[in-house]
C-alpha cells in the first residue's frame, strides 16, 4: 500500500487547493469562524448563516481494538490489532462574491501494535464555483479522494483501518469551465467544457481521462406557453491500460406550460458512439416526459427516452415535511467513471445524508457545512461505511433508484435508505480485468438505517445497521453479502473537544472468502 500520492494526483490535489488559495489572497478575509448549525427548519435552511470565509482545522485521534485486522487471511484464521490513527485535517468554506467553495481534506496516519502495516491514506471532498468574468464566464472544479472497493464481489472493508487487497485509494477530480448569455436578448445560450480524470493506486484498476463538450441554445416561440431547446454534446473517454471511446449527442426539446406549475416535453434527436463495437453506431431517439411542481415543498418529474440500448428513463420524487421528508429516483443511462464512482452506491454516513438534504438545501455549501455540523451533533462518524459501489473499466447501461427517508424529532432523529443499482456491461471483451470480465450483469441492493437519539445537551447515541448484497450475471452466479452493525455514544469534552465509543460488528458471506470482525473504537477529535 502506497505511503504517499502519485505525483499525478498530488499535483491535481495541489491545483485545486492552488485555486481557492488564489482567490483568498485576492479577498479580504472577513474571519474565521466555526459557524454552528442547528437542525433543519421548516424551510431546511441552516439556521445561521457563516461569514465569507471559514476555516476550519482540526486532529482527531482514534484508537481501534479489531479481532480481524486482516480481513483476507484465510488459511491463519482471524488476527487480532490495536490500530492508532492520527488524522489532523483542515476545512475551508468560502462564501464570497466570486466564489463559492468548499474543501475539506485530512491525512490519516495508521500504526498497528502487532504487525508492520502501518500506513497513510488521504481524505478529499472539494467542490465550488468560481465566477472569472460577471454573469458571464465561470469555473466548476470538484475533488473527491476515498476508499474505493475494486470488486463488488471480494471483500468489503467495515472501515479504512482494514486490511483489505480489494480496497484501494481513488482520486477523482473535475475542471470544467462555461460560459453562459442571451444572444439578442431572446436566445439563452450555454457552452461548457469539462475535463476529469479518475487514478487509483490498484494496478487492476484502469485510470480514466474523459473530455466533454456540452452546448445548449434555448428560446420561446410566439406561443407563450412552448418554448424549446437544443443541446449537443461529445465526450472522449481514455483508459490507461488502452481503449478509447466517443459518443456524440444532439437533441431538440420542445416544452409546453399547461399549467405554472405542470409542464410536458417531447424530444428528437440523434446519438452515435462506438461503446459496444469498434466502429461508430448511429441511432435515433425520442422521448417525453414532464415537470410537475404541485407546492414549493413538493417536486416531480419523469421522462423516458428511446436509446440506442433501449428505453433510458429519469423519474424524480421529493417531498419535505416540517420534520420530515422523503426522496425517491429511477434513472437508467450510459455510465462511465467518474460518475459511477460518486453514485454507485452511498460510501459512507456523509455521504448518505449529503444525498440526503439536497432537496432540501440545493446550495451545496451550504448543505455539506449542514451535514458536518449535524453529525458532529449526533455523535456519528462522518468516514463510517454505509454502502459501496465498485470500479469499473467500461462504460456501462445503469439502472440505480434510490428512496431515501429522514425524520427528526426533538431528540431522536431516523434516517433510512434504500438503492438497487443494476450495471451491464457494453462491451463484449474479456481483455479488461473488471467484475464484468466474469459477470455481464452486476445489481446491488442496499439497506441502511440510522437511528440518533440525545441523552443529553452534550451526549448524543446513534445506532447503525447496514446490508448490502451484490450478485452477478454470467457463466455461474456470484454472491457477496455485507451487513455491519454499529453503536456509538458520543459527548462534549470541552468547548472545542468531543470523544466518542463505539462497537462495530461487521458480517461479510461469499464462497470465496467470508469473514467476521467485531471491534471497538475510541476517537477525541479537537477543532481548533
């Protein structure tokens, strides 16, 4: 396990760090601050809001009691380790006229008392948008540094302490600058380029450079009520152990109000790729679907298309309560890396509830200072494994939904989601080492449930179990299942300290290599 970031990920890491430093140094820093959310209100809005900049560091120290640190021996049986990891991190929220950014990035240090594994992993989450010429010329750039399973199949690691040969370090980072603006004063118009490449340290694991050109011209009729679209696109797609594909699109959508709050959509157009076959393929596609906003709390829509694989479709259901709400989506569409590293399946608690609150806070700074402060609250660990996705080295046809549930009390709050992703292989070749090489069909079922409860105004409980199951489709049916179970008490040391105790049971089935693992953890964290 590498120490240390490949030079290509450290400098794109240091890029991104590069431009929010820029751009700090051109603003005046109105403070630093550790601003405080409360939980949502009736609107879902945090409750206060932060000053331009914030920035916030911290260490954390955690100790962990494992009766299976190396969760793939198998002839030796289970070893036992006591795991010290020492993560000092740094938060930084920027909120002013020209940016808006978030970065959040901590090195975790791990020593293990009995065997020589000790090692370091790094943490990312970054996102933001900066706007270089007004209402004009902007750049979107996004980071995301994590565990990543390489199989759906092999074992899945309870936590990054593990031990584990199918859990690797994946990096993926976006730049993807547009510009948007009226032509005539009747026409709106939008270009965008997006640039994004995936590495991961696994050498079983392709890394993935994609290039996409998005273009969108939009306008009314003389009919008030219709108006239409036309968007274009061409994306590259590069894999580093060989292979390139492209695909080009272009649509025409017309859209009619038949009411404010309910509108219809046809659409026609024509897409070519070289996904399944060595040549280009064109076809043709047509769709419909509509938007339908009945209140300010509720949104649905729907639409369907005619693909070149099939029927693809985009169903969306939200609604938000005054303690409560509820999201539900079915979605069925080409899939290729970076994007099926960030949806495939919700990695960890964060991850969970940042999904989680976006119909509610659709600013995304602003949700995930939201998410942060709320697990600090609720004494639940951000970094904990809820479900996982997998890497993939071809692009994919991918049906994933999602029904996600949130209530909060006065002192107990519930969080249950539930997905099913089903991926299946374009590409008919075995010559990429993926799940796909042995299996054409991989779907994924996953249950998790959260339930926190206050003990107290500085003592917080939280209960976490989880299951997720993965099966394949091929020459013989291949079966994984993962269930964890995790208690954890957490409460105010001080005015900047929390510690926290928890107990994990984890639960992984295969006929290749099951295992159990129990373990206790310990963590004081101190935000300075």
């Amino acid at each position: 396990m590498k120490t240390e970031l490949p030079f290509p990920r450290a400098l794109s890491g240091v890029l991104l760090l590069c431009l929010s430093a820029t751009t700090l140094a051109q603003q005046d820093i109105a403070g630093v601050s550790n601003t405080s959310l409360s939980a949502p209100g009736v609107d879902g809005s945090p409750a206060t809001e932060g000053r331009a900049w914030t920035i916030t560091p911290r260490v954390a120290l955690t100790e962990t009691l494992t009766d299976n640190v190396n969760i793939n021996r198998t002839g030796n049986g289970k070893q036992s380790d006591l795991i010290s990891e020492l993560a000092p991190g740094i938060r930084i929220e920027s909120r002013t006229a020209r940016l808006k950014g978030y970065f959040d990035y901590s090195l975790h240090g791990q020593f293990y008392a009995q065997t020589d594994y000790s090692r370091t992993q790094n943490a990312l989450n970054t996102f933001g948008t900066f706007e270089a010429v007004d209402n004009w010329l902007f750049l979107d750039f996004s980071g995301i540094i994590a565990q990543q399973s390489i199989s759906a199949f092999g074992a899945q690691s309870p936590s990054s302490g593990s031990i584990n040969n199918n859990s690797t370090e994946t990096a993926s980072y976006r730049l993807s600058p547009y510009i948007r603006g009226q032509l005539g004063g009747t026409v709106d118009y939008s270009l965008r380029h997006n640039l994004s490449t995936t590495q991961s340290d696994s050498a079983n694991a392709n890394d993935i450079d994609i290039s996409q050109w998005v273009g969108q011209l939009r306008g009314n009729t003389s009919f008030q009520s219709l108006s239409w679209t036309i968007d274009g696109s061409q994306q590259t797609t590069e894999y580093s152990r060989g292979g390139k594909t492209e695909a080009e699109t272009l649509r025409g959508f017309f859209t009619y109000s038949l009411l404010p709050q309910f509108r219809v959509s046809l659409s026609a157009g024509r897409e070519s790729n070289n996904y399944a076959s060595l040549d280009q393929e064109s076809t043709n596609t047509r769709g419909y679907g509509f938007d339908w906003n009945p209140t300010e709390r509720t949104q649905i829509s729907a639409f369907k298309e005619k693909r070149f694989f099939g029927d693809g479709h985009n169903l969306r259901f939200n609604h938000r309560f005054p303690m409560s709400s509820i999201s539900f989506t079915d979605t069925r569409d080409v899939s290729v890396l970076p994007n099926q590293f960030s949806t495939v399946g919700l990695g960890n608690v964060y991850d969970l509830y940042f999904e989680q609150f976006a119909s509610l806070i659709p600013d995304p700074v602003t949700r995930a200072k939201f998410v942060n402060t709320l697990l600090a609250q609720t004494g639940m660990n951000p970094n904990t494994q809820v479900t996982g996705g997998f890497l993939s080295s071809r692009a994919t046809v991918q049906r994933s939904q999602q029904l996600a549930l949130a209530l909060f009390g006065v002192r107990n709050s519930i969080t249950l989601l539930v997905n099913r992703n089903e991926n299946q292989s374009m590409l008919a070749s075995n010559t990429l080492s993926d799940d796909f090489s042995h299996s054409n069909v991989v779907r994924q079922r996953g249950l998790s449930l959260n339930f926190s409860h206050r003990l107290s105004e500085i003592s917080n409980l939280n209960i976490l179990a989880s299951r997720q199951e993965s099966t394949g489709s091929g020459a013989a049916t291949t079966k994984a299942t993962t269930t964890t179970y995790q208690v954890n008490v957490s409460t105010k040391l001080g005015a900047k300290t929390t510690g926290s105790m928890s107990a994990r049971r984890s639960e992984f089935d295969s006929t290749a290599n099951p295992y159990t693992e129990n373990a206790l953890i310990g963590t004081v964290s101190f935000i300075y």
